[in-house]
C-alpha cells in the first residue's frame, strides 16, 4: 500500500513527510538479511520523491531533517522520505529473546548512542543547562508521564459505537 501512496503524493505533489524508523531489524533479521537496498528511502527514488538517512539517534539531526522536510512540504514541492536509523534495544515482541544481537553490542549503544543522554551530554557541555536544571526537568517529565498513564487506567474504555467515528469521510 505504500507504492500507491508513494506514487499518488508524487503525482499530486502532496505536502507529505513519510517517515520511515529503521531500527535495523525486521523481527529478528537484519535488515542487511532482508532487503536488497538498505538505505530505505531510496525506495521513493522511482517515485521522484527525494529523501535522507538520519541518525535516529541523535534528537538535533532528527530535529535540523524534520525542519528541512517540513519547509519542502509547506512550500509545495511535493513528498520527502526521512529514513531514521534508530537501534532497538529491546527483541521485537515479549516472544523473541533477541538472541540475534550481543549483551555487548546492546550495552554499547546503551553507552555511547542513547538520544536523550547524548543530548543531555550536549546540553551540558555547551552549559545551557545544568545537573539541577536536568534534574527539574525529568522530575517534571515523570510527573506528566505517570499522572497521564494514571488518566488512562483511571478513564473509562470507549464505546465501541465510536469504533469507526471519523475513519471515513461522509459524502453528502
């Protein structure tokens, strides 16, 4: 389905930024196992839809490609591909034990290429933050996480007549 939506946000030059996480993995095969082209968002290439490889993993490169992307859809040159190299820590579901990967390749990445401790390091190198202020702000975090996982468990399920509520536009 994606071809079509490809091809069709290239036809109309739609404003449309596809974002495509390649955690390097499909379930428990590299990606280098699974498909002929690694670099994914080449495959808007036979669409004309240009496209990069960020490093998922590092907040302000996401945050300088998104801004490029964002200004390409707003000034209608049609559809961007950003291809987010990211790293699951983790095996893709609670069934795989994610035995295709090392405790030390995990570690590493834990280490030296987690986002938000890089950005922390950053921030704190080009001091326009300090330990007290990261302290206050993941206090603050952590707060709004639990009170909004606290709504959720607190709120009621949905009534399943809004099962499909604003899945389909209404002709008239």
């Amino acid at each position: 389905q994606v071809y079509e939506a490809f091809n069709m946000a290239s036809l109309w030059k739609l404003p449309v930024v596809y974002v495509i996480e390649n955690n390097q993995y499909a379930m428990g095969t590299s990606i280098a196992r699974a498909s002929a082209e690694t670099e994914l968002f080449k495959r808007g290439i036979s669409f004309e839809i240009p496209g990069e490889e960020v490093d998922g993993m590092d907040v302000l490169a996401v945050r300088k490609a998104a801004a490029k992307a964002i200004a390409r859809a707003r000034t209608g040159d049609g559809p961007y591909i950003l291809e987010m190299k990211t790293y699951r820590y983790r095996g893709h579901s609670m069934s795989d034990p994610a035995k295709y990967r090392t405790r030390e390749e995990v570690q590493e990445m834990r280490e030296h290429h987690d986002p938000i401790e890089m950005l922390k390091k950053k921030l704190l190198d080009a001091k326009h933050v300090t330990e007290d202020d990261l302290k206050k702000i993941e206090a603050e975090v952590r707060e709004i996480v639990n009170d909004s996982a606290q709504f959720a468990q607190d709120s009621p399920e949905p009534d399943p007549a809004e099962l499909w509520t604003d899945v389909l536009v209404e002709s008239r």
